[in-house]
C-alpha cells in the first residue's frame, strides 16, 4: 500500500529530525566544491580518531581532498562461519592490491524471531569492521534490508515470511521491521564511520537491486524512508543504490532525501558473459540514461558489482557439470583484464568485484538456485587459497595505488593502432599529461601492431581475447616514461633510489623507454634485459619470466636519484608485495605473501606464508639493515639493487597428513513414521488464514510450514484419523525450493518418495517448485483397512525437505511462497484428519537460526559433538542400505597441524551417481551443507578452521536421507588437503 503523508512522517518521525542534525551541513560529510588536483592518494584508512572528508566529483571519490579509486572485492563474512579467518581473507585481498571490501549484512543472520537481533559470535559484524580498519580496508556496507546474494528469501529473515506487510515498499508493517533492522545495524556502523575516524567504512547502500515500483509513489517514498532512516540513524557518509543494470534508475533527484543534496552515488551493476564484447558502460561510453555511468554525469563512474565469477545451480547445468573450476576457467584472469580494462578505460573509478571471495553456504543458508559451495570461481577459491584469477588484480590494484594519475582521466584524441584487429582506449592526465592506453583484441587469436599515433612504433602484443594497459608521458620518481608495451605495476621511492615495475605476459618481450637528457650508465643485475641510448632515450628490453624478477639500474643520467626497472611476468608478480610503513614505503620480493611489515629501529619485522622453498628480497627506507620473517631473524646482505637480500631461502611448507575416516557408528533416525510416536508436543496445524502468497485450497487447514514458526530445514507432519475404509490413494500437494522432496508413510509403512526436477539452464533461477505427489496405497495395506475395527486410529507421516524460501527479486512477496505441504485429498475415501507440525527446535544460541533443521536427530542433538553414541551400531563403509528414511552416521578423528601452518582442509562424498541418496554434513555440531549424490554436482566440501579443529578432536555427523528405489551410501567419504601454507593467521574456535 502507497503511505500517507501524515502515517509516512509518523513512521520516520525521529529519523527527520536526526536527519536535520547530521546532514549535508556536518562538517565531516560536506562535498568539496573545489577542484581536486592529482596528486598522491590518501593513505591507508585506519580508524585514527581524526574526521575525515568523503567528497566526489564525476572523475573520482575525494578522501579529505584527495583522490581515491576504490578497487574493491566483495566477501561476506557470513559464509566463512570463523571470525579468525576473517582476518586471513582481508590481508590477503589488501597484499593483492585491494583498497576496499564490499560486505552484505543479512538479516535473516541476525534475526531468529521479530525484535531479537544477535550480532556476536560469528555474527560479529562489529569485529569484522575492527579487523577491516585494522588491516588497511575501505569498507562498503551493504545491510538491504533486502540483499539477494543468492541467500535464504534474498536475506529477509524467515519470521517476515509470516507477516502482513509487503515487503520492499512503503508499507507500514513492513517499514516497522525495517526500521528496527536497521536500527539495529546502524547503532554498530556508526561506530566504524571513516568520517569518525573511528572505523573505515566509507560507503553505505540501501536496498539492492530494486527495479520495482520505481516510477510509482509507494517506491520513491520507500527509498526516502530508508534514506532518511539512515541519515536519522548518524550515517553521514555517502550513500549509494545499485540499479540492476543500465537503466537509471535511483540516479541522483529520482527521490526524496529531505533536502540534502550531493551525498548519493548512482551505481549499476554488470555481469557480462565471457564471450561478449566488453561493453563502454563508463562515463564515455554511449551515453544517455542507460548507457551506464553516462545516467548520473556529476557522480563518479560506480560499478557496485561486476562479475568476478557466477554461480552455479543445482546439477551444475551453467557449467556442463564442471562446478565452479569452469566458471574460472571461463572468466579467467584474460577475462578479467579485458573487461576491468574496459571499465577503467571509460572512467569507472569506484569499481568493486562480485566475488572476490566466495565462500560457503553453509547450512540452510543458500537461496534456492545454488548448493552449498559459493566459490563463485572468483579470485580466491572457496578454501582461501589464492588462484592465478589474482594475476591482473594484483597489477591493476598496485597500480591505482601508486601511480595516482589514474584517478583523474578525460579522453583524448583517437588513437587507432595499425592493426584494426586492436581497438585503443586513449586517456589522458589533465593534470600531468600522463597519457594511458588500453588495447584490447577480442579476436580468438594474438595480435601485435604498432601504435603509430602514439608514437609507439614497436609492435605491442596483445593476447587473444585479452587487453593489456600501457603509459606514456607518465612521471616515475624523478625520471619520465616516454612510452612502455608492458603495464607499469608499482612506482615508489625506497631508500635512495626509485623503483618502478613493469610487468605482462610470461615470454613477452617488454620494452621500456625513459627520458634520458644524459647518457646514462645502466647497470644489468640479471642476464636478460638488455639495453640502447639514443637521442635522449633509454630503450630497456627484457624477456619477462625467463628467469623470474629482472632488474636493472640506470643512474649517471644527470639525475641525482637512481632508478631500479624491474620486469615481471603474472607469476612473478605475484609474489612483489609493496607496503606502505610510517617511514616510507618497502617493496618485497619472494613469498607467496605478504601480510604485514613493521620497522623497528634497524629491523624491518615481516609476516606473511611461504607455500614453498622462496628466497627473501627487500627495498625499504634508509636504515634498515637487518630483517625478520614470522618473528625470527633472517641472514641477509645488501644487494647490487639495493636491497637486503636473505643469504638462504624461507622455508616452505610441510604439507600435513590427514588421518583416514573409520569406526563409524549407525542409528535409524525417522521415528515421526512410526504409528505409535508421540507427537503431542507438537503443535497443531488448523490455521484458517495466512499472509503467505500461496492461496490455501478450499476445505484445507493452512498446512504451510512457516506459518507455524518453522522456517529452515526440514519438516515433518502427522496426520490422524478413524475410519480408512475404502482409501485407494493419497495426493500430497507440497512446496519446497530447489530439488525439494517428500516421503510419506501411512502407518508406518512407506508408501514412496517424491523429488521436484533436477533444474536445466532455462529453470536454474526458478526459487519455488510446486508437485502433486500421489502414492497408490499397497494392495496389502488397502486389504487390512477394509478388514480392519471401525474407529481405528490412522497415521499419515509426512517428511518434507523443504529446501529455501525464493529470494524477491522482483519485489512481488515470492519469498512469501508457501513452504512444506500445501494440501492433502484421498481418493475413495474422505476422512477427517487432524494435522500437526513439527520443524527445528529452537534456534542454536551458537551457530544461529539457520543450521538445524526438524529432523528427529537434530531435535535430539545428535549432530553435536558432545552426543554419547554409545549405544549406536558399529557400521562400516561403503554402506548399502536400500530403504526410505533417515540413517545417521557419525565418527571422530583427530588432527595434528603445525603449529604456524595453515592448512585448508575438506570433505569428498564420493559414490555411484545413480544411487538416490542425500547427506547433511555436520562438524562439530555445524552443518556444512547438503550433497546429493545424484544430482550433484559438489563433492567436496570446506571445512573452515575454527569449526574444524586442526590441532585436536572432531565429530563428523551425516544426516543420511534415501528414497529407498536404490541401494545407498555412504560410500567413500574421506578428508582432502585442499591447500597448505607456512604462516596464515592465529585461529580462535567457534
């Protein structure tokens, strides 16, 4: 319903009036009016306790006057369940040249009953921003209160599932529990505002994605409410929404913000295919309200997410079965290049990467249309391990950070290059005259030409369906590139020389010119590069990846600073770490990574991981002499470069053994279907109305699950009645998201099982499945009910794996679609049946609302690891039981990691596909997620360190469902190393 203007003003009421006080007045939140020369880029966010400045132009945001390009990858700490490892995600996006992490905040995480808000234990949002602003990160809050992410009814909580208000307008019900979310939310973010200088969150959006009722009252005034809401609630830094794709809506002036202006960034968002032509979406591209950036020419060109990966649905049909290893094949590190390159090319200077580390869904936590692992094929893999995705990341980041000229980019005149085949982006620097080109080839074959309107007449290759950006004219130190065919990577000042990276291709040859007034004396301290001096020009050529990192030296040139060219390939690259400290900044060579530098005195203190045996090099300030790795010292010697260079390698790593999965113990877990069970305790189910969108059939009581306080998980129903005579059949219409099933008994004899459709491409979005599932009863059966006393008491027991609520995309309450059984008829017989429910107990004070579900284990504690199973049978695998129902199994085993080795470990399922079976994994009490056997297609499953305790006991728990048409498993169930490195994180258990 559309609001009045006087129910409206009654709703925000104290939101105006804290709008009033904080707006576009604050001191720390106005817009600066003046131009912004370039100049270098603001330092590494902190919280500082000092206020800050968050300003913006149509180049770039503006950080205390300074211009900042926000290169941003997207993690949610609620899919890595360890607070610890939080940490570990951030440190490596920030070594990889990340300035930002985007984070959704799902309500449906926090929220398990109306008014009750938990945000401790894994739920900690207040210790993620802490370990953000302590490992250098810009945050970008995204709290909804509607979120999508491929997450449970998009992240609304399960609670709203049951309520009157429709949900993502103006609706008053609706907004009361909005309000209260984000009053809840906001009481923590306003502690963590950059602004503040009390934490390092830079930017806050509300909503997502919201393409409904945009030219309608009820949508506008929804959008002020939030604005407003948020404003009243003491966030003072801009704010944002992301249109769902190029279509201009919500630019700035489309709604209501109480008067307040220059304080919203237009975003969009953009997930092209691999085998597109990238699009010119920026500030130049085609114009026009749905030409992208061009919708919003005052504000900043903002991508809030472009496709790092894609997920992958139930069957794995988007990518032919392969999982989330094809997704990375297919937006590889190519892709990556081509399509950011286009991006920075046309002036997107806010650009943030969905995902850059996916994680896990777990528990009942993942929306209808994907399965357990959201890996999302991004940057780093579902197992924190870093993926060769990182190559053109890392370059580009380093490079917005050093070499600020990128921030501040007006085209310039076309430059076209000799082959058409190249299509050249030419930018330039207003400012400095830098000039920068981008040269993309979206032909399936490698292409070299010459840039002949540059001036650049050496052949510049560029890969197939690649890109690759080049400078011209740009200042480095004290000295000024004429022109390169490789990126420039890093340029700073350490100690008493310039240092400047260039990097490309393995088995490239990179050339690199400098303005030279004075011959200069180079010195070679590799043997590949190679050098000519003419006219004023030193032409530096070397072959990139022949023999790692190759330096050379140039001084004698008239210029009292020396500088150090270095050359890298991808894989070179990756392992050059610049850091900034208080004393300057140092540059690292060796390790897989980087994570933190400190100088003390003479010493220079450096932790990070080794995977394997690496030598150590490093360029700092004047002074340092000596350095240590992980807290112990490291011999080392200064260099011809320069550097202090370590006299042995690190260490690498000493992969653990991982014990085999034994002595498991079985117990039958579906009691509910026995005729004698007690279910007294359970409630009863005859509600007559409901708020769901699902219309109730006539003569039926409301069966839906969620409509009795079961939102996650399985349910079960019994049935009961006297008088069966003459039943042939029962219809049981149901419910459920993604590959849902039900299994029905009738006293206590099974009469079969039901599965919705395995999705094809065309259906993988699809979020609720509705199936009329009828079970001929058995001749046996029919017999002894017309045999049977008058009166006899009959029970119907019915299990429904429910699966998820449909997310709302469209903001048409579909999140609200009915959950569980929806009708039951009999043919030829009508009895009167009285129905109760039974779903998850109360929610689980430690791992939250959504990791249990109604089965009789979970109810009973069996899944968790201080259980006694005594009593339980000994069972072996493979195993092969052929009949319907629920089978637990559970087993311990013991781990003896390292200590200062961080090992990911997982889980493999592994049997016949055609085998008709289904496990729900729990460790230690955390349900890591569903397999099903044969649909898959995940087989291996995280186990995060914290829940998995690498230097002690574990419990493993399956939760074993089978349809009984088939023998099932388990078969092979086994531990894997999914990746090992010396160093990681200290890791507190949840």
């Amino acid at each position: 319903m559309e609001l009045s203007r006087r129910t409206f003003h009654a709703l925000a009421g104290t939101a105006a009036l804290g709008f009033a006080l904080t707006g576009s007045g604050s001191p720390t939140s106005a817009n600066p009016a003046r131009p912004a020369p370039t100049g270098p880029p603001p330092p590494v966010p902190s919280a500082d306790g000092r206020p800050h400045e968050i300003g913006f132009d149509h180049y770039s945001l503006l950080v205390d006057g300074r211009r900042l390009v926000l290169w941003s990858g997207e993690m949610h700490p609620f899919r890595l369940p360890s607070p610890s490892l939080w940490r570990d995600v951030l440190e490596k996006m920030r070594a990889h040249g990340y300035n930002a992490v985007s984070v959704y905040v799902a309500w449906n995480y926090h929220s398990p009953a109306p008014g009750r808000y938990d945000f401790t234990g894994v739920r900690d949002l207040d210790l993620f921003l802490r370990t953000a602003a302590e490992t250098g990160m810009y945050v970008i809050l995204r709290p909804g209160p509607y979120i999508n992410a491929e997450v449970d009814a998009g992240g609304f909580p399960g609670w709203l599932t049951a309520t009157e208000g429709r949900a993502r307008t103006s609706d008053p019900t609706y907004l009361r529990y909005v309000d209260e979310w984000l009053t809840a939310i906001n009481a923590i973010v306003a502690k963590h505002l950059f602004t503040r200088g009390t934490g390092t969150v830079l930017l806050y959006q509300i909503e997502n994605e919201y393409d409904a009722h945009v030219d309608e009252p009820s949508g506008r005034a929804y959008m002020s409410y939030l604005y407003e809401k948020v404003r009243a609630d003491g966030i003072d830094v801009p704010l944002f929404h992301n249109d769902k794709g190029r279509n201009g809506y919500w630019a700035p002036g489309s709604f209501g913000t109480g008067g307040e202006k220059g304080r919203w960034l237009y975003g969009f968002d953009g997930y092209p295919e691999p085998g597109e032509v990238p699009p010119d979406w920026g500030s130049f591209g085609t114009g026009g309200r749905k030409g992208g950036a061009t919708a919003s020419p005052k504000t900043p060109g903002f991508v809030p997410e472009f496709g790092g990966g894609w997920f992958d649905p139930w069957g794995g049909s988007w990518f032919d079965g392969k999982g989330y290893a094809e997704a990375r094949r297919t937006r590889d590190a190519a892709y990556e290049r081509r399509f950011y390159l286009t991006n920075l090319a046309n002036g997107i200077t806010l650009h943030n990467v969905y995902m850059t580390y996916g994680g896990t869904s777990w528990g009942w936590l993942p929306a209808p249309a994907v399965y357990t692992s959201y890996d999302y094929g991004a940057a780093f893999d579902e197992a924190r391990n870093a993926t060769p995705k990182l190559a053109p990341m890392h370059q580009i980041g380093q490079l917005l950070r050093f070499v600020p000229d990128l921030a501040k980019l007006d085209r310039a005149k076309t430059v076209r290059a000799a082959d058409e085949r190249i299509r050249v982006y030419h930018l330039a620097n207003p400012d400095t005259g830098a000039h920068f080109y981008v040269l993309r080839n979206d032909s399936g074959e490698a292409v070299s030409s010459t840039l002949p309107d540059a001036g650049i007449d050496v052949p510049v290759t560029v890969p197939a369906r690649d890109a690759k950006l080049i400078a011209a004219g740009l200042r480095l130190g004290k000295r000024t590139l004429v022109h390169s065919t490789v990126q420039p990577m890093v340029s700073l000042t350490a100690g008493r020389q310039d240092i400047a990276v260039f990097t490309g291709r393995r088995g490239e040859m990179a050339q690199v010119v400098l303005e030279c007034a004075d011959e200069p004396t180079p010195m070679r301290l590799d043997a590949e590069p190679a050098w000519a001096y003419n006219l004023g020009k030193l032409n530096i050529t070397a072959p990139l990846g022949a023999g790692g990192l190759s330096r050379v030296r140039v001084e004698g040139d008239g210029v009292d600073t020396p500088m150090l060219v270095l050359f890298a390939d991808d894989a070179t690259a990756l392992r050059l770490w610049p850091y900034e400290t208080p004393s300057g900044p140092l540059l690292v060579y060796g390790p897989a990574l980087l994570r933190s530098a400190e100088l003390r005195g003479s010493t220079v203190h450096l932790t990070g991981d080794t995977t394997g045996q690496t030598g150590l090099e490093v360029w700092g300030p004047r002074g340092i002499t000596h350095v240590t790795w992980n807290g112990r010292p490291v011999p080392s010697r200064f260099s011809a470069s320069g550097s202090l260079l370590a006299l042995r390698p690190l260490p690498g790593v000493a992969r653990p053994a991982l014990p085999a999965l034994g002595r498991w113990r079985r117990r039958s877990g579906n009691p509910e279907a026995e005729p004698d069970f007690d279910d007294s305790a359970w409630t009863t189910a005859d509600k007559e109305t409901t708020f769901s969108t699902t219309p109730v059939p006539d003569g039926q009581p409301v069966l839906f699950a969620d409509d009795y306080g079961f939102h996650y998980g399985d349910v079960w129903y019994r049935g009961e009645w006297t008088d069966a005579d003459g039943v042939e059949s029962v219809s049981l219409a149901y419910s459920t998201g993604t590959q849902g099933l039900l299994m029905a008994w009738l006293d206590g004899e099974p009469l079969g099982t039901h599965r919705m459709p395995v999705p094809d491409k065309e259906r993988a979005r699809q979020g609720t499945w509705t199936a009329k599932a009828a079970f001929d009863l058995p001749k046996e059966l029919r017999k002894r009910l017309r045999e049977e006393e008058p009166r006899t008491r009959h029970v119907l027991s019915v299990l429904v794996r429910r699966m998820q609520h449909d997310m709302d995309g469209e903001a048409l309450d579909t999140h609200k679609a009915a959950r569980g059984l929806t009708a039951v008829t009999f043919e030829g017989g009508s009895p009167e049946v009285t129905w109760r429910i039974q779903g998850a107990a109360a929610p689980d004070p430690v791992r939250g609302p959504m990791n249990n579900g109604g089965l009789h284990g979970e109810r009973e504690g069996w899944h968790l690891p201080e259980y006694d199973d005594k009593d339980w049978e000994d069972a072996g695998l493979p195993r092969a039981d052929r009949r319907q129902g629920v089978a637990w199994y559970r087993t311990g085993f013991r781990l003896d990691v390292a200590p200062g080795v961080d090992a990911s470990v997982g889980l493999v399922l592994d049997d016949d596909p055609g085998r008709a079976y289904r496990v729900q994994i729990f460790l230690n009490g955390w349900n890591m997620g569903q397999y099903i056997n044969d649909v898959g297609p995940q087989h291996t499953f995280v186990l995060p360190n914290g829940i998995l305790r690498t230097r002690g006991a574990n419990t493993l728990a399956l939760a074993v469902l089978s349809d009984g048409t088939t023998p099932s498993g388990p078969r092979d169930v086994r531990l894997t190393l999914l990746g090992a490195a010396a160093g990681g994180v200290p890791v507190k258990p949840v």
